[in-house]
C-alpha cells in the first residue's frame, strides 16, 4: 500500500541561527525528501513566546559561540546579530503567502539578510525592501490582525510541545534540532518506514 505524500510541519523563527541552519540543511535533501514522499510545512512562530526570551535581548557570548560553532560544523558559518532580533513582520509575510513557492523565496530571502548580510530587521523598512528584491509586496505586516497571526502559530506550537526551534513534527512527536545531511535523511527514512508498517498492518 503507497501512503500518499506525508506533511511534516517544521516550527522556525527567522531569529535562529539553528533553525537557517536547518532551512540549508533540509535543502540539501530535497530530492530524498520526494523519493520518501514528504513534503516539509515550514511555519514561522515567536520563540519569545515560549521561551520567555525579550526581544531586543543581548545574546550572551557563550550561546552565541555554541550556536555559530553548530552552524559551522553543518557547513553553513553565519553571522548572528548580537542581539534576539524581532522575527514577528517577517513571519507575518511567510504567514500570509501560506506555504507557496513566494513563501520558499521569502524565507530564503530574509535568512540570507539576517545571517550572511547582517541585517537585524531593526529598521521598520527592512522587511519591505527585502520583500521588493523578491517580487512580492509585505503588506501591512505590522497590523494587530498579522501580529495576531504569529500569536495563533506560536501557541499551535506551543500546544503541540514545541520549546525550541526547529521542531520537525513528526505525526506527534516533535523532533527538536538539526544534525548533518546524512543524520537527518536517516531519520526521515526510518520514520517514514516505520509509519508505513503500521498503515499495512
């Protein structure tokens, strides 16, 4: 019996380095993810939210080693703004192009900005120009009803266990982090396959 392609939602904030890490890394094994038929649902949240983090916080030097010490060991060395930066209007964007191929451009578009430009989205026209280099307008990504929207994420994810990012959900275990190419395909294989038995049985 063939399962038809398995959505697997992935939590991110576009404030983690690890969770860009994870958007380069899960790159990497598009092809793997087609052959196992999974397609990756990636929704952006607040981890202030969860974690009690302020925005604006200074990252003490000791997280911020250990996380760019991870990225570079994956093969992906980034810059990290030296404070938690507001994710919430960039998130807001993602949320409203709903899982389309814009949506694959934008979160490409704003990671780079973040992690290999420099960009803290500190300036109210950052999230706006960096939506026009990609064709596509922000809108109004700063409104109560877009913030409200992050909200509703957040505590979907929250609801579902999330306390850090990435989480991949796989059915209802999440799956926190993110390890080297080969680790991950792995571990899509097996749940995958594990999945699968208990449909033919």
């Amino acid at each position: 019996m063939i399962v038809p392609f398995m959505g697997v939602r992935v939590y991110y904030d576009y404030a983690s380095v690890l969770s860009y890490v994870a958007h380069r890394v899960m790159g990497q094994l598009a092809d793997d993810l087609d052959l196992l038929e999974i397609d990756l649902v990636w929704r952006p949240i607040d981890l202030t939210r969860i974690t009690g983090w302020r925005r604006g916080f200074a990252i003490p030097e000791p997280r911020r080693t250990q996380v760019l010490e991870t990225a570079a060991t994956l093969g992906f060395p980034a810059r990290m703004p030296e404070r938690w930066i507001d994710s919430r209007p960039a998130s807001a964007v993602a949320l409203a192009l709903n899982s389309s191929a814009e949506e694959t451009a934008w979160r490409t578009r704003i990671w780079r900005a973040v992690f290999e430009e420099g960009c803290d989205l500190a300036d109210p026209g950052d999230v706006p120009r960096l939506a026009a280099d990609i064709g596509i307008a922000a809108g109004d990504c700063t409104s109560p009803e877009a913030l409200a929207r992050v909200e509703a994420e957040t505590r979907a994810a929250y609801d579902a266990h999330v306390n850090a990012v990435p989480t991949f959900m796989l059915g209802n275990w999440p799956f926190s982090g993110i390890q080297e190419a080969d680790t991950m395909r792995a571990i899509f294989a097996r749940w995958t396959r594990r999945l699968r038995d208990e449909q033919e049985h």
